[in-house]
C-alpha cells in the first residue's frame, strides 16, 4: 500500500481519477514530476506559478520518490496512449500546414 502525507497529498477517486494529488487542490504529484523533472522549472517557480506551499511541492515530490516505479510507469502508459491518439486523430490544423509547405 501506498503512504501518503495527508497534510499535504491526497488520494480520493473522485478526483483525476485517484491519482494521488496536493491537498486541496487538482494537481496531481505526476504533474510537479513532469514540471521539475521533464520540464525543468524549479519547485519554487513551480510553487509560485501555482500558489501552492513550498511544503506541498517538496511532499508531491517525495511522494513521487517514495513510488516512483508505480508513477513513472502510468507517465509512461499516458504518453503511448496519446501517442496513439494522434496517429488515429491526426491534426487537421498539421495537415494544412504541410499542404500549403508543399509536403
């Protein structure tokens, strides 16, 4: 079973599907993850940017160490079904772009 800082994370299914998120708030811990870890902003750019406690962020991201295999497996999981998404749905906006490119 996953631990989980009550005062800071949350974990209830109702909301982004029980993906453990900042209490309070629809941020999920793979969201800070993605911020920090993929995107590079700082955990305090990412606390200012979103009015959270630098707490909150810190806790989301030893949440994320805590069950790391678990997390990075739904990322992973996330971005092939998008991918997917996108060879079935292909952008219509993308595929006048190449026509008037020439391609």
């Amino acid at each position: 079973m996953l631990s989980v800082s009550t005062e800071h994370i949350e974990v209830t299914p109702e909301v982004r599907g029980g993906k453990p998120r900042i209490a309070g708030t629809r941020i999920a811990v793979e969201d800070i993850v993605v911020m920090h870890l993929k995107m590079g902003l700082s955990l305090s750019e990412i606390a200012a940017k979103y009015n959270l406690l630098m707490a909150s962020v810190h806790a989301a991201m030893a949440y994320y160490f805590d069950n790391q295999e678990t997390i990075d497996s739904t990322l992973t999981e996330d971005e092939a079904f998008v991918e997917a998404f996108k060879r079935s749905h292909p952008s219509r906006l993308q595929e006048k772009l190449r026509n008037l490119r020439g391609e």
